[in-house]
C-alpha cells in the first residue's frame, strides 16, 4: 500500500509539473517580446518638438534610435545643431532625455520627461532658467516623400533691388538691413530677415558676397538653414559653406572666397536637398532629417518663407534672389 501511495503521489507531481511547463510554453508563444521591448519601439523615430515658454514657443527636433540594445538620441534645442544627447532612457513607458547646460547655456541640465500620448504624440515637462515648469509637446515628423518630379512654376524676384517690400525683420535690435547700391546688406548680430512669402517645394538662386570673418545663412521655410560664412572653418563640416547645418556637409567643399560674389542654386522638394555652388553640385539630392537651429518654427509639414540669418556676425551682401515654386 506504501509503495503504491508513493507512485500515485509521483504521478500527480508529474502531471503537474507538465501542465505548468506547458502553459509557461504557450504565454511564450503568444508573446514573442516583451513589453519594454515593445514600448520601445513606439518611441523611436523622428519628432518634431514644441517647447512652450511663457514668452513664446520654442521649435526643437528629437530623433530616438537603437544601436546594439542601447537607446540612443539626438536632438536639435532651442538653438545650435543636431548633437548627440548625454542621457535618454525609457523606464515604466516614462521618456527621459537630457540637454547639457553647457549646450543650453543655463547653470543646470536641462531635463525633459515625458510620455507617449498617443502613437503620433509625445508630451511632457521641462524646466526652464528661472525654473519655471515648461510643457513640451512632440508629433512625428512628416516624412514629406516625394511620388514624382515636381512641375514647376513661374519665377518670382523676392528682392526688387531699392528696398526691402516684401521683407521683415524679426526682432528689436538696433542694427538693421539696408540696401546699399542695390544689394541687401546684413547688420552683424542684428535681425533676422524674413521674406513675406512662403513656399512648399521650388527652386531657389541666389547670388551673395560673404566678407572676411563672417556668417549668415539662408533658410529654406524657415527651417532649414544653408550656411554661409568664412568664419567656421574649426568648426564640423556640415557648418561650413554650402552645408545644411549640423546635418549635411558640402561634397566637395569649394574654396573661400572672402569678398567675392558667389551663387547657390537649391532645389527643395519633401526633404530632399540639392545645392549647386557657383555652378557645382556640393549637395546632390540628400535628404535633410529634420530643423536646423535658428528654425522659425517645427511644423515641418507646411509651407514657409525664405529668411536670411541676420544675427551672426560680419556682414554679408544679398542679390537676385529668385524662386521658381512647384506648380500644386
């Protein structure tokens, strides 16, 4: 009798352990990977962001990707160029990324934490200088790809030549653009200049004459910045002459030439660039992955006007400044 209690009770066990192997096996079957895994993957990508300071909205740009397990990120503040963050991690669905303040020119990091609202929808806190909260909002951006080749349109003069119609400047400051002998002349560490215009694909030349030791830049929508300067050759390549800034370089890089007129003819369709310098492809149909620092604002998937960067130093002369836009 002992010996057959004993055999019924190993029988039992072992049914047990069976069905508990067996259902540990099916749970696996139907969860191929796990949920962090899978919370992961919902925030990568490349997201447009809004930071809304009491004064005003902040355009800024963040790309989240995976490299061998590691959440990785790069990011473009409220100024400056694309550069790889310090810190991002992913915890209980709760996104943390942090700006260094050597970046942001403040006495601390700046921290943003925050979560993903809806698949297209990142939204969370901030704290700015004074220490005030800030709300920060991010969508996906548009990937704006391209089905055909645009048709394209009749050419339009944005600079008449005697004054600045059809141009704005942004800001207070006491230096400002003029036009001396027909040519439109950057202040040095003064306004931005804003056409009144604004435009989705097109064509765009322009003809410039950038003085020793210095920087401007022409925005494409106002977002995407094609750099002009003789003052940063220390600097990365993407923000030397020609190069879409903090993104593409110019391949190749063309001589300086302080004091001399120049041209550049860029072709923006979606996301895809092409810059010919003085009649020689520096940037052959690249795409731009997202704002530049010094973007007006993020909504990349609506139409913007041409700006030139005024703010830098130096001085430097504009003219023929003509976009041909894609016919809708």
């Amino acid at each position: 009798m002992k010996f057959q209690r004993i055999m019924f009770v190993l029988v039992i066990a072992t049914l047990l352990m069976s069905a508990k192997a067996y259902s540990q096996a099916g749970k696996s079957e139907k969860s191929p990977s796990s949920p962090s895994a899978q919370s992961v993957e919902a925030f990568l990508g490349r997201w447009d962001l809004r930071l809304e300071a009491p004064d005003r909205e902040y355009p800024s740009w963040l790309e989240l990707r995976q490299e061998g397990g590691q959440l990785k990120a790069q990011m473009v503040s409220r100024w400056g160029n694309a550069r790889p963050l310090p810190k991002v991690e992913l915890s209980n669905s709760r996104l943390t990324f942090v700006s260094p303040k050597e970046e942001e020119d403040r006495a601390e990091d700046m921290v943003f934490e925050g979560t993903l609202v809806r698949k297209t929808t990142l939204s969370g806190t901030t704290t700015g200088p004074d220490g005030t909260t800030w709300k920060w909002i991010g969508q996906r951006a548009p990937a704006l790809n391209v089905k055909s080749s645009p048709k394209w349109g009749r050419p339009i003069q944005l600079f008449n030549g005697k004054d600045m119609s059809g141009w704005r400047m942004d800001g207070a400051d006491t230096s400002v653009w003029k036009v001396v002998d027909g040519n439109l002349v950057s202040p040095g560490n003064g306004p931005e200049l804003i056409n009144d215009s604004k435009f989705e694909d097109f064509k765009l030349h322009v003809e410039f004459n950038c003085a020793a030791n210095s920087n401007s830049g022409i925005y494409l929508r106002g977002r995407y910045e094609v750099q002009i300067e003789t003052d940063s050759i220390e600097e990365p390549p993407s923000h030397h002459m020609g190069g879409v800034y903090g993104f593409l370089p110019a391949s190749p890089e063309l001589p300086r030439k302080p004091g001399e007129w120049q041209s550049f003819d860029i072709t923006l369709v979606g996301r895809w660039i092409t810059v010919v310098q003085n009649g020689q492809t520096i940037i052959d149909n690249k795409e731009i992955p997202g704002i530049t620092g010094g973007a007006l604002d993020s909504y990349e998937e609506l139409p913007g006007p041409i700006y030139l960067q005024g703010s830098e130093k130096g001085h430097v002369a504009y003219r023929s400044i003509v976009v041909t836009p894609a016919d809708k």
